[in-house]
C-alpha cells in the first residue's frame, strides 16, 4: 500500500459515505414498512421528518461522490510517477486488475447518485409524495455498491506495489490491442467524426424537442438521445479528440488532456459531457412516472427542464470540442 | 430561477446576520477550523514543495550510478573497472566519480567533498556551498585549512561561492581539483568512488542495469528513476505520517464541530422556532444552515490555507521544519519555490470540510425539525 | 373559509402518558368574521388554532381550507399553504432579537423570495399603517411592549394573508394598550380578513369586534354563539 493522503481522502470518503449510508438504512426500512401519508399519527410526523435527515444525507454523499470521481482520476495521474512504464492515470490505474473496474464504479455511482437526487426532487414536489418508498428501496439497494466501491478502491490500493511494470496509454489505446477500448481508439477518424457529431447533435435535437414538447415519447428519447451521445461522446475523445488536443497522431487518452500540460483541457470537455449525461439519462428515467396522478404536472416540467441542461451541455460540449479541433495544428483529414 | 436565487439571497442575509450576532462562539469555531486548515495545508504544501525540489534537483544527475560492493558495503572502484564494463549498447557516456565526507570539529558538521569532472578548478583552490560560506563566516578570496583523516593540515583558497538555488544539495559542497581530492583524503591512484553512465533512451535503463550485473556480479547499479519513485514515496510517507497523526486532530474537530452544532443556546433554538412559527419551511432550515456552514468553511479554507503559503513560503515552515525535513546538520536554508496544486487542494478539501460537514449534518436537521408550534406552547 | 370535521390530536401517542388534547372537534371558521376561542386552560384552545393554522396535523379528522383537503399534505406544502394564506400573532410577540424592526417584518416573506427592495417598501408602508415608521431601525428588543407587538402584527401582514391567527394577543398589553390593539384588529377586520384569536380576556372576547364565540372544554366544544 502507498500511504498518500489523496489515497487516504478518497478511502476516508467512500468509507464515510458507506458508513452514513449503513446508519441510515434502519430508518429506510421504517419508512418503506409504516408510511402512510394520510396518517396524522405521531411515528408517520417521525418519519416525515426523518426524510428532509435522509435527503440531506444523500445531496451530500452524491456530492462526495462526484468530488470522489474527480480526486479518484486526479491522483491516480499524480500516482503514476511512481510506476515503471506508467505516464498517466491509465497507467497508474493498470497496475493491478482493480484500478478500472473502481473507476467505472465510481463513475457509475455518480450517475446513481444523480439519478436518486433527481427522483427525489421529483417525489418532493408532489403533494402526496408518491415515490417515497421507492425512494428508500433504491437506496437500499444502493448500499452493496457503495460497500462494492469501497472494497475495490481498498483492493487497488492495497495492491499498489511500486516496482510492478504496468502498461500506459500507449499500449492500452494502441489501435492494435485487443480491447473494447482499442476498438474505440481504432475507429477511422472520418466515420468516427460522423457518428460523434450526428449521434450528439441528435441528443441535442432530441433534448430540445422534449424541452418544447413535453410528452412521454419525446421525454424517453431525449433519454436514449442522452445515453447514446455519452457513449459517442467517449468514444469521440478516445478516437480523434484526443489526438487533436495533444497534437499527436497516436496518442489516445482520455485521462492525459486533464493534465497541467495540457492546460486541463479535458475539464471543459468532461463537466459539460457528465453534467449533460447524468441530467439527459434521468430525464429519461423520471418519464416512467409520468402517469401518477400527482406527478402529471411535476415530472413534465421537471424532465423538460433537465431535458434542456442536457440539450445545453451536449451542445456546448460539441462546441468545447470542435474549438480544440478547430485550434489544433495536428491535421487527421483533408 | 429568479426567486430561487432571491431566496438564496435573503437565507444568505439572515445567515450572515445570525452569524454577527454570536461572534464569540462563532470566531471560536472559525478560529480552530482555520488553525486546522493551516496546519494540514503546511505540512501538503511543505512536503510538496520538498517533492518538487528534489525532482527538479535529481533531474540533473546521471541516469545510473554504478556501485561496487564488497561484503554488501559499498567500496572504491579498482583500475580497469571502468574497461571491464565494455561497451553496453545505450550507454552514452560513463566516467568515475570522486567524492566522500568531511568532518568538520570546528562547525560539528559533515561536507561533502568532489572532485568535479567538468568544472575546471586550480590546484589549492576550492569552490563551497552556501551553508559553509554562512557557518564559517567565508567570502571569495579567503583561506581555509582543513585537517585531513590522516592528520595533515591542508590549506586552500576559496575561488568562487555556489548560488543559492539548489541549495537542498550544494549547501555542504566542497569541490577541489582531483589531485587535491587524492592527496586529501590519501585516494590510491586510479580508484574512483563510483561510476555515472548516461543512457539517453528512457526505455533501456532496466536493460542496461540488468547488463551491468550479469558483467559485473559484485557492482550495484542504483537507478535515477528508482531514486525518484523512493524520495516520491518517502515524502508521500511522511506526509501520510503526518496526516495519520493529525487525524487525532480532525476528529477531535469533528467532534467539537458537532458540539457547537449540536448545543444550540436557547436563543437559537428560540429563533429557530419562529422561523418554523412564521412560515419557514424544515427545508428553508437545513438551507439557511447550509449557507452558514459553506460560509464558515470557506473561510476558515481560504484564510488556513493563505496562511500555510506564507507559512511555508515566506517564513521559511519555521514551525515544524525539522520534523519533516532534516536529516544533515548543516540546515540548507533554502526558500521552496511556491507552488499550488489542484490536487492537494482537492485533498485537503476532503481532509477539513467534509469532517466537518458530516459532523454537523444530524445537529443541523434536528435543529430545523423543530416543531412549528413549540413558539406557541411557551 | 376553513372547516374542521371530527378533529382529534393525541400527544405521546402509544405511550403510558398519551392524551387526546382534542376529541372530535367540528367547527367552521366563517369567512371574513372575527372568531374567538375561549376556555381555561388546558382546554386544547391553542392545539386547535396550532391546526387551525396549519402549524400541526391533527392526528384524525379533516381540515379543509376553502373546500381543498389540507389534512394530508406534508410539512412543505402545508407550510406553502400557510405562508400564503396565513399571518400569525403571537402572545410572546416571538420577535428576533438583534435584529431591526423592518428586518423582524420581512423575516417571513424570505422563503417566498420575492425581490428584497418590494419587500421592505411594503414593511414600510406597514410600519407607517402602524405608526412605527420613525422606529424602522431599531432593533426590537429597545422596543416597548405595544411596538413590539405592533411590530409582531406588521410581520403576519407581510404575505398579504387572508387570514390572521392570534394567540393570547392582549395577555402581555395593560388595558390602555389592549384598547389600541382592538382599534387595529377593527380595522383588519374591515379590510375584510378572517380573524381567529384565542383570549382569556373578557376586554377582547365581550368587544364587538368579535362576531362568534366558540367556547371549549376538556377538547371538546361546549357552546358557540
């Protein structure tokens, strides 16, 4: 184990929001077993308020996991000096089999986190609370995965072994490895610049249709618009975006443009990209509970709302983009 | 949208009115959150700072140094050594190196003296470290007599004084010409302390290690990057150290913060009742309460941590200097070169607000739970 | 205006001590009159007005404001109810301290969030309605007792309430400064607002600014005329 303060941070966090969560979780049951709006009874006054604790509680470990994202990739670029043959985060997060999968749940758990606050929001604004239950059973079931992170990032960086030779960027994002990743990389510039802007700007078009419109259909696309344009998105840096920021016409990484040298380019690329994924996907997901009655007006104001964050940051994420392109010296195609 | 920042506005106005009104138990809380931030900023800027310095000092030195052990201690290199190595594809250049320590009764200290190869210096002069220009009072121009293991007496004029940037390592540098050295420390002819090589390709450093051992079974080959990653995690460590013992310290401010939070006077619990009473929602509250606690953070955030910079960069960490730094005795007096990084800020962020957020969470929703008729029920 | 059928509250429910602090109220508030609660104490006189004002759920029963069922709604929307449709006064005055009169007076609009410059336009237009103007800036506590409660009616008037609920509103005034506050209650009366108050005092009860007397006892309603 490396004993680093970043690593402590981030160890101390995902212990604490597991902790808080755990502690919480008695009160979840309660709520799921005795709600009972209608009720005046002194236990449903209890757990009333015991619900303002457990939103509270939530907001803040979401925003811990999002802090926890940034600070996970941050410090594993500032690790990799320490690692023969690692130039950045990719290679720090190489060095044993835990490193990825702890990101992507990470990762994971910032669009769940998202996605709960959003839900929440929505069940606040209606009179009778009508998701309140199942509120509570998804962050139940939210527990083992935050349990889950915590394990894997205690496993990777237990298993930090500073004379383990890891693989970077270079090998990872090479166009001849065998992985999904590679795959992305190897995409030729000319479809792949295609697909990035027509997938996004139909997130876009999407988006703003249901920010307009309003309904049910709309609403489920603007969903899918959003999911689909992440994944374009991701795959867009790795395949040319990337190489146009570096200047450098086989250097794939996704992790390096957040790098001082690169100006922390990749800032303005990654907060529009998962602010406008996380608002898009839940504008998507709210749509299932168009139909209560009490929410009919609330969710649709609501998703056309995050419909149009989503339609905004895809947009200005493309434009981000397409300015790095536009500046660059690196020439892909004529 | 404009009403929601409207009310943002009015909760931050009653905020920081509330704020003024209870200065006392107020400042108290501000006071230990700051000293907090600026201990646990002094101690990530200082570390880094050191970290830097050291990378930036090492980048200058060969990429292998090669050692020969005798009985597992390090010991001279013979004549014919050097020849025996070969020609190792990579290497651009190797050359022995002469240096070795010097007692000095007379100040209680160490110098190191070398013999530089590239550094052209007169027989009998010397060129000296700042620390030892300060410790023995010297300037260009003046001598010096050192008496050597053997008991000699040697005397020397001092041609020039190093600059004062990399003083981390020059402080107690003693260069003299190469017959000097010899004849000081009575070195046999044609042995050298250790070897220097240069390999330009990053890539074949290990290859080339690997080479020198299988020639030269009794050398050690002491890699620059290996010496990177252990200072790297040496100063890591300490500063894990550091923050390992200063954990007793942020949960004893965890503690505290949820004491303050925890034990509203009567007056607030009052004020908070009619709040509640006069159309304050529990969620108005725990908002007002946020604000408050986001304010009081901030500040105690950014006021510790300006602290820490001057701390650190202007006063030279004066405060837990030797802890993290020393282990020579000549103390390099050295001013680090100021540096912020994000992900210390980000670190240090976790360290201090996030304890303090999670302390004061259950305080603040049981506080804003208050029910809205207690004001009525006297 | 509000309607309350079989009204029951129980405090310390389920526990050795539990007590039902109102059994089975039924009562109208009629619309833009003037409503007395009397009745010794403990007789759950200010349990009903914490429900008639929406600052407590009863444990049973229906509450209905303008014909909508509010008994059910959670803290947030009851307090949103409440805001708009209520103003309160309360014996103790229930002024924050350290705080300037016109400060105390838009305290309850903060949560609406309605511009900051209105908002104390409006607070000084009431102070002057109450002859308080000259005192806008002085903090409460150097206030006298009759200020500080006409400061305390400024307050409920903020949100432009259609109803006022007051508690015990005389009991902290001598009789000189119970007649001035009748005289402002007569006039909030005549701008047509609904009054509910509860009162020991037989200066405000007997007055005839009062139009219905509801009597209660032991958390039932013995008379009302």
């Amino acid at each position: 184990m490396i004993f680093q303060p970043a690593i402590i941070a981030l160890l101390l966090a995902a212990g604490l929001s597991l902790f808080m969560l755990l502690v919480a979780s008695p009160f979840a049951v309660q709520v799921i077993r005795h709600w009972d709006i209608a009720s005046g009874s002194e236990q449903q006054l209890k757990l009333e308020r015991l619900t303002y604790l457990f939103s509270t509680l939530v907001a803040f470990v979401c925003l811990v996991q999002i802090l926890a994202a940034l600070l996970f990739v941050f410090n594993a670029d500032k690790m990799s000096v320490m690692f023969v043959g690692a130039m950045c985060a990719v290679g720090a997060l190489n060095v044993n089999a835990y490193g990825f999968p702890a990101l992507y749940l990470q990762l994971a758990l910032f669009f769940l986190a998202a996605l709960w606050l959003a839900i929440n929001h929505a069940d606040s604004r209606a009179r009778d609370y009508p998701l309140v239950k199942l509120k509570y059973l998804l962050l139940l079931a939210a527990i083992p995965l935050f349990g889950l992170s915590l394990y894997l990032q205690l496993q990777y960086f237990l298993g930090l072994k500073a004379d383990v030779i890891t693989s970077c960027c270079g090998s990872m994002f090479s166009t001849d490895a065998p992985t999904l990743a590679s795959e992305m990389s190897a995409l030729a510039p000319q479809p792949a610049l295609l697909g990035f802007y027509g997938t996004i700007a139909a997130a876009v078009l999407l988006s703003a249709w249901h920010w307009r419109q309003r309904g049910d259909l709309s609403g489920y696309a603007a969903g899918l618009g959003s999911l689909a344009a992440f994944v374009a998105a991701i795959a867009g840096i790795l395949a040319f975006v990337s190489l146009y920021i570096y200047e450098h016409p086989n250097h794939h990484c996704p992790f390096c443009i957040l790098k001082p040298d690169y100006d922390y380019q990749g800032y303005w690329l990654y907060v529009p990209l998962f602010a406008a994924a996380a608002a898009g996907m839940s504008a998507g997901a709210l749509r299932c509970f168009s139909r209560r009655p009490s929410l009919v007006h609330v969710v649709p104001q609501f998703t056309a709302r995050l419909a149009g964050i989503a339609a905004l940051g895809y947009l200005l994420f493309a434009l981000v983009a397409s300015l790095m392109i536009w500046r660059s010296n690196l020439i892909l195609l004529d | 949208m404009n009403t929601w920042i409207e009310k943002q506005r009015h909760l931050i106005d009653f905020t920081l009115a509330s704020l003024a009104r209870r200065k006392g138990k107020n400042l108290g809380l501000l006071f230990i959150y700051t000293l907090l931030v600026f201990v646990l900023a002094s101690v990530a800027l200082y570390t880094h700072a050191l970290r830097t310095e050291a990378q930036k000092v090492l980048a200058g030195t060969p990429e292998i140094v090669l050692q020969r052990l005798v009985a597992g201690r390090h010991d001279l290199i013979p004549p014919g050594y050097i020849e025996q190595i070969g020609r190792i594809r990579g290497v651009q250049k190797k050359e022995g190196r002469l240096w070795g320590y010097y007692y000095d009764s007379v100040v209680k200290a160490n110098y190191t003296f070398m013999a530089p190869r590239d550094l052209k210096i007169e027989r009998g002069e010397i060129i000296v470290g700042p620390a030892l220009e300060r410790s023995r009072g010297l300037a260009a121009g003046n001598g010096i007599s050192f008496r050597s293991y053997s008991g000699e007496l040697h005397t020397f004029i001092i041609a020039d004084v190093l600059p004062q940037n990399s003083e981390l390592v020059s402080a107690d540098l003693v260069l003299m010409h190469e017959a000097d050295f010899r004849a000081f420390f009575k070195y046999p002819e044609g042995h050298f302390t250790d070897v220097a090589m240069s390999v330009a390709n990053p890539q074949e450093i290990k290859n080339v290690a690997i080479k020198l051992m299988d020639s030269l079974p009794d050398s050690r080959p002491i890699l620059r990057d290996e010496v990177l990653r252990t200072y790297a995690s040496i100063f890591d460590w300490r500063e894990g150290i550091m923050l390992a013992l200063l954990s007793a310290a942020i949960l004893a401010f965890g503690i505290f913060a949820w004491e303050k939070a925890a034990g509203l006077s009567a007056e607030e619990k009052r004020e908070i009742g009619i709040l509640k009473a006069i159309g304050w929602e529990t969620g108005d509250v725990i908002k007002m309460k946020f604000w408050e606690g986001l304010l009081i953070s901030l500040t105690a955030f950014f006021a510790g941590y300006v602290a820490a910079y001057l701390h650190v960069f202007h006063f030279d960490a004066i405060l837990f200097e030797s802890v993290l730094k020393g282990w020579a005795v000549l103390y390099p007096r050295f001013t680090l070169p100021p540096h912020i990084d994000g992900l210390q800020v980000a670190t240090l962020f976790f360290f201090t607000v996030f304890p303090y957020t999670a302390a004061v969470l259950v305080p603040i929703w049981r506080a804003a739970t208050t029910d809205p008729d207690t004001v009525m029920r006297g | 205006m509000l309607e309350l059928t079989n009204i029951r509250k129980a405090f310390n429910q389920g526990r050795h001590n539990e007590y039902w602090a109102l059994d089975g109220i039924e009562l109208a508030i009629p619309e833009k009159q003037v409503t007395a609660l009397r009745g010794p104490s403990g007789s759950g006189k200010t349990t009903l007005l914490t429900i008639l004002g929406c600052l407590a759920r009863p444990t049973e029963g229906r509450v209905r404001l303008k014909g909508e069922d509010i008994s059910g709604l959670p803290e947030r929307f009851l307090t949103e109810i409440r805001r708009q449709t209520f103003g309160f006064i309360f014996q103790q005055f229930n002024l924050v301290r350290g705080m300037s009169a016109i400060d105390n007076v838009i305290l309850s609009a903060y949560p609406t969030g309605r511009p900051r410059k209105d908002l104390l336009l409006k607070a000084e237009s009431l102070l002057a309605g109450v002859d308080l103007g000259h005192r806008r800036d002085a903090k409460v506590e150097w206030l006298s007792g009759g200020e500080q409660q006409r400061v305390a009616i400024c307050r409920a008037l903020i949100n432009d309430p259609e109803l006022l609920i007051a508690d015990e509103p005389t009991a902290n005034l001598d009789t000189r400064l119970s007649k001035e506050f009748l005289a402002i209650l007569e006039r909030l009366a005549d701008s047509g607002r609904t009054i509910v108050l509860t009162s020991h005092d037989p200066m405000v009860v007997e007055s005839d600014v009062v139009d219905f007397i509801v009597s209660l006892r032991d958390g039932k309603i013995v008379d009302e005329k």
